[in-house]
C-alpha cells in the first residue's frame, strides 16, 4: 500500500462465559469506589482500566452519600426529536409504499382479491407488506432459498415459532403461493428500467431506436477531449484509494446521420418511424461531480445509469477504485428511495412538558396507568427490540440528544459555593481535569459541545441512542440523574471490526446508501441477531445516580425504559493517543472531518503538558505522524511537486485566515500539511489526496507546511 493504515491497539481477548464482578448482564462489570478511592474520577477509571476495557464498558455507582441534586429549570426550552423506533433497522423506502401501491393491482390483473385477513403460520398473524419488505431486503427468495436457515430467520423476525423447520416450510411455500409471483414482475420491471434508462413516448423499432442511439452518442461525443491528453506525470503521486482513469474522451470522427442533425441545446432531429424527438441537455458537453461540485479530473467521474449525473470515483464514500461492473446508481439517487435517517425534528418543549409527554406516552402505550407501573425495565427493553426487528407497528418516541449545556444548563449544580460545584464527578468540571492523569481536551480552546463541555440527553420509553463510537473514539463518562434506568449494550474495540462487518452483512442495503452509517448513529441491531454471527455483547443496566464509562473505539448503544435524564462528556486521558492513527484514519477514509484536529491537539500537549505519563504517550504519536509525513512528502518529491511555501497562520495557512484549510476531499484539516494550486485558489487537499486536486501538471502544484512549534 501507498501508505500505512494504523490499526487499533490490540487488547486481550476475552472468554464469552461472564468475567468479573457483574450484578447484571453479560460480563459487564460494576466497580463500587470507596469515598477515597472516588476523589479523583480520572485517576480512579485509569486504575481500573486493565480490568474494564475489554468490556468496552463498565458501570460505576458511587458511595452512598454521594447524590447531588438535579439542578435543571423546568421552565427551560428544549429542541426535541421524534425517533422511528420501527424504523432503527429496517428503514422505510419507495419500495415499501410502492408494495402497498402496486400489490393490489398486481392482484387484480390476476384475477385475484387481496386477503381480507392476515394469513396466520404457526398461530402467528403475518402481514404481507412487512414479509415482502423483510425478504426482499435479505435478497429475495431465491437467496433466502438458497441461504441456510433463510427461512427460519425470516420466522424469527416474524415472531413466528419455527418447531422443526415446519412454520419455515410453511412461510416459504405461502410465499410462493402469494408473492413470489409479484416479486419476479417487479424484477423484470426493474431491468427493463435499466436498459431503458430514456423511455420513448413510444415503441421503437429497430432502425429508429438504432437512429436515435446514434444521434445522442454524437451529440455526446462532439466536444472532443477535455483538459491535457498526458496525465503520466499527475498519475506518478496516486493514492491506493485513488481510483484508475474511468475513460478518457477522444476525438471521434461520428458519420452524420441520415435521419436528422444535432445542435447544442437544441433537439435531435426526428427519425425514421415518427417517434418523437430527444432533446439534448444544454450541459451535455460540461460534466461535474455532484458531491464537490468541480468538472476537474474528469476522467475520474462516473455516471449514473439512473440519472446521469456524475461523481468522481474518488469523491464516493468510501472512494472506488474502478468502475463497477454491470448498474451503478449514484449516492444522490439511493438517497432519493432510502430514507437516511430513523430520526425527524420535533417541537420545542419545556423540560417539564417534555417529561409530561413522555409519562403519557408510557401510559398510552401499555393502555393505562396501573398496566404500565406494572411494567418493569426488562418488559419495555424486551418490546423495543420486538418492534425494531419486526419493523412495525409503528412507534414513535420522543427524545433530545446532545443538548448544550452551556446553553440549556447542566443537571449538576453551577452556582459558585453551591454542593457539588467544585466536585470533579461534576461532568461540567471533567473537561479541565489536569494531573498525572489529567485531560488532554483542556488543551482545546473552542467550544466543542460533548468534548469541552457535557451534552444533556432526555429519554423516554423506547427513546434510544442506537450502535455508535464516540467522536474520535475517545472516552465518555455517562451519570443518570434522574428516571427510568437505561439499558446499555458494549461491544469491546477488539470485537469492533467484526461487529461493522455484521453490520454489513444485515443491511447491505443500507450501508450501499450510506457507507458511513455508523457515523451517523440511527441503526439498532438486537444483541441477539449480533449473537447468532459470535459476537459477545456485554450488558448493563444503569440506575439513576450511577456512571457508564465506555472505552476507546469500544460500540456502544442504550435504550431508555421511561423517562430519564442523563448527561454525559468524552474526555481523553494520555493513554488515548495510542489511538489517534486508527482515528485518523477512519476519518480519512469515511470522509470525516473531525471535531478536533488530532495533530493540532497533540504539538498543544507536547508545548503545555509537563506530566511525565502524558510524554510516555504522546512521545510515540508524535513519531508516528512524522514518520507518515516524511514518508508522503517523499512520494510527492518523487511526483515532482517541488514547490512549497511555510504556513505563518495561527488558524488556517496565512494570518489572515479565519478558518483552517480542509482537504477538499476527505475534510482533514490540513494543520501540518497540504497542497494547493494557482488554478483553484480556495481549494487544497491533504497528503494522502494530492492526484485529486486538480488537473494541472505536479510541477505547478505547491505544498503548504507549518514548521514544528520547536524550530
């Protein structure tokens, strides 16, 4: 490869049986400091580190006199969510309404009536549109067929009882008899969509659908080359994520045709036959990538077999390193039939409104009061997981994430002398934690909320905070102030590449639409369907007035029994930078742009920080970045980029910038280095993207570089 991919620290592996002193869930453990043990948090979690981390989580209650008081004003105003509960795993698409659309129709040009009743299998009444919906995302029948216990998982996601295989026989042959049919006709209407991607007003025969063909694939062809024909030189400093050329246009001698002329703008001349003239697209000679929006590099830009914009291979999320074979549909399109997101915008609500809305919702849920006090924390955790892998019936709860405190208020006390103010568990105080263990995010001088400040977060039933890792996969400290218990769920950051893979592998669908779908955290998967693929999920529940730690690229996900309001922070003590490679280059790869520059945040430790722990750890980061930058500088030497200039900017390259400079590509903040152009004047890229900046030769390209704090 062109360059090293760091990979996360390894930690010891860990037996699936339960490990530890756990009072709940699957080898989660509890730790109970005492009051001298818990004076200093950071001190206490770096003692206990080599017992938890391989939890990727761990609970902390505190002694017993310590309880501080919830200090919020019900009167204050907050931006709420509503979160699609059915919608966490399998997401609602064009597929789904057009099922409930075009089924009935299908029907009836069969001579058919839909069912006035759900079918029942096993005892179990099973709705058609969620069973068409289930296989067809799992590949279909064919697939599900051909798949072992195909069946029997859609069984289990039916909540049908499979004894012996006979429900699944029972499914599958229900299938054929009612739906199968349906599924091949939409199959056959998606490929004839394919290969008529420009439908006609009407039927074309042979010469005139040859006649039309031609005269668009003249129209297209007529501008000739675009940018310089030798790119040997631009290609010498290419990435292993940058892609091979897709095509370059040629001049091509296209014979007139016989049936009618083209012009720019104007309309093809009418075939032979009377169908209607095709109009050709003003910008039919301009081509643009959709996602960065610059017509440079075009012979890196794909088209898309459904729309025909264009996007530079290297510009997709991630990047290809070649055309694909057969159809490809651009990111703008699947969007178009794939909702992103299980989460909409609320109202604005009032703390105690918010609280109100969230005690009727439990009331209404379980059809009343004295049913629903009845309900304990495993009745609504077990209902959540029954509605997310079935995909219905619809449940809608209400939720705020990530609200500011700085803005909205801290659930810990803040006025000066009060109790608990000055306490260092007070998680408005964590961020400017020093010591021999201290914080390095202290070092940070803007606001970033949830890294410099805590984030408050209210729940209700079924309200949950779906698989995710903390931004930059820092660590974070949650404390429950008041309500229901939450239920959370780790998965340890040795197991973290083979839970993405599963991830892969249940919702290809998903992730073809949105391959960085855990960066964006509205996807559940139960820790039972993660169990079936041998991943050991550890579980925890958390009481009001106790902490969870999650560690360093540790997957971690939670579900609210009720209402409850919690507050959480990240914080990075020194051992951390162990992972600031795998960090980096996560984002760099997903097309991430950091809360943080990691490489500015570590030359501000190295200046400010005189603890010896943090040098023994800062120290070997600090290699490791000059090693990957005298090696990329090398290669960019060699592509002969030979000149460069100093950056004299505290923010960005020059004085007076105000912003840094972020690759154009990937969105790193180019602190240490990057490249730039004359030809583009607000573009640069890093390091690792130089062949995309532009299609001038190397040698009139230039770097940009910030000299060491030390020189």
């Amino acid at each position: 490869k062109s360059r090293n991919v760091p990979e996360l620290p390894t930690l010891p592996a860990m037996s699936s049986g339960r490990q530890g002193s756990t009072e709940r869930g699957v080898g989660c453990p509890t730790f109970r400091p005492s009051i001298e043990d818990f004076a200093d948090p950071l001190a206490y979690i770096a003692s206990i580190r080599t017992r938890a981390e391989h939890f990727g989580i761990c609970r902390i209650v505190p002694p017993a006199d310590w309880r501080p008081q919830l200090a919020l004003n019900k009167k204050t105003r907050v931006k709420t969510s509503v979160q699609l509960v059915h919608e966490l795993q399998e997401r609602s698409t064009a597929a789904d309404a057009a099922f409930v659309q075009q089924y009935p129709a299908f029907l009836d040009s069969r001579g058919k009536q839909v069912l006035k009743k759900p079918p029942a299998i096993a005892g179990q009444d099973v709705d058609l549109g969620t069973l068409f919906r289930l296989a067809s995302r799992r590949g279909g029948y064919e697939k599900l067929t051909n798949t072992r216990s195909g069946w029997r998982e859609l069984c289990r996601l039916l909540q049908i009882k499979d004894s012996a295989s006979g429900a699944a026989a029972a499914l599958k042959k229900f299938y054929e008899e009612h739906l199968l049919a349906f599924e091949q006709q939409q199959a056959r209407r998606s490929l004839a969509a394919r290969l008529a991607k420009v439908e006609p007003a009407g039927p074309l025969d042979g010469d005139a659908g040859d006649h039309m063909a031609a005269q668009v694939l003249e129209a297209m062809l007529a501008s000739g080359p675009v940018g310089y024909d030798d790119l040997s030189d631009g290609e010498a400093f290419s990435d292993s994520d940058e892609p091979a050329a897709k095509r370059q246009k040629t001049k091509q001698e296209v014979p007139p045709s016989k049936g009618g002329s083209v012009s720019r703008g104007g309309s093809v001349g009418a075939p032979p036959g009377g169908a209607r003239a095709m109009k050709v697209p003003d910008n039919i000679h301009t081509l643009n990538c959709e996602l960065c929006g610059g017509g440079h590099r075009e012979e890196h830009i794909i088209l898309c077999d459904r729309c025909d914009r264009g996007c530079h291979l290297f510009c997709l999320n991630p990047p290809l390193s070649g055309v694909p074979d057969g159809h490809w549909v651009c990111p703008l399109c699947v969007t178009e039939n794939h909702v992103r997101s299980a989460r909409r915008d609320g109202s604005i609500m009032t703390l105690k409104d918010f609280e109100e809305t969230a005690h009727a919702f439990r009331r209404s849920y379980w059809g009343s009061d004295a049913r629903a006090r009845k309900m304990g924390p495993s009745d609504a955790e077990a209902e959540f997981w029954r509605i997310v892998e079935q995909g219905g019936p619809a449940v809608q709860a209400v939720c705020a994430l990530d609200l500011d405190t700085t803005k909205c208020g801290s659930g810990f006390p803040q006025g000066l002398g009060e109790s608990y103010q000055a306490d260092p568990w007070n998680l408005a105080n964590l961020p400017r934690l020093g010591g021999r263990h201290g914080n390095l995010l202290r070092h940070v001088g803007d606001h970033v909320p949830g890294l410099t400040a805590p984030q408050l977060q209210l729940g209700s039933m079924f309200s949950c905070r779906p698989w995710h890792t903390s931004p930059h996969l820092l660590y974070s400290l949650s404390y429950l102030h008041v309500g229901e218990p939450k239920k959370w769920y780790g998965v340890p950051s040795s197991a973290a590449a083979q839970l993405e893979e599963v991830f892969r592998e249940k919702l290809p669908a998903q992730f073809g639409t949105q391959p960085d779908l855990l960066f964006d955290p509205m996807t559940m998967l139960s820790p039972a369907s993660l169990a079936e693929r041998g991943l050991v999920v550890y579980e925890v529940i958390q009481e009001a007035g106790e902490f969870i730690v999650t560690f360093p690229a540790s997957f971690v996900a939670s579900v609210d029994t009720g209402f409850n309001c919690a507050e959480s922070v990240c914080f990075a003590p020194a051992d951390w930078l162990r992972f600031g490679g795998a960090c980096a280059d996560r984002f760099c790869r997903f097309r991430q742009a950091g809360q943080v520059c990691h490489d500015q945040l570590l030359l501000q430790v190295l200046e400010r920080d005189e603890e010896l722990g943090t040098a023994f750890w800062a120290l070997p980061e600090l290699e490791r970045i000059i090693e990957d930058q005298q090696r990329q500088r090398v290669r960019l030497w060699d592509s002969e980029v030979v000149h460069s200039r100093q950056m004299d900017g505290s923010v960005g390259w020059d004085k007076a910038d105000t912003k840094e400079r972020r690759c154009a590509v990937c969105g790193t903040n180019c602190f240490l280095a990057g490249v730039e152009c004359d030809c583009v004047p607000q573009r640069a890229v890093c390091l690792a993207h130089v062949a995309s900046l532009c299609a001038c030769r190397p040698t009139e390209r230039r770097l940009g570089y910030r000299p060491p704090p030390w020189q």
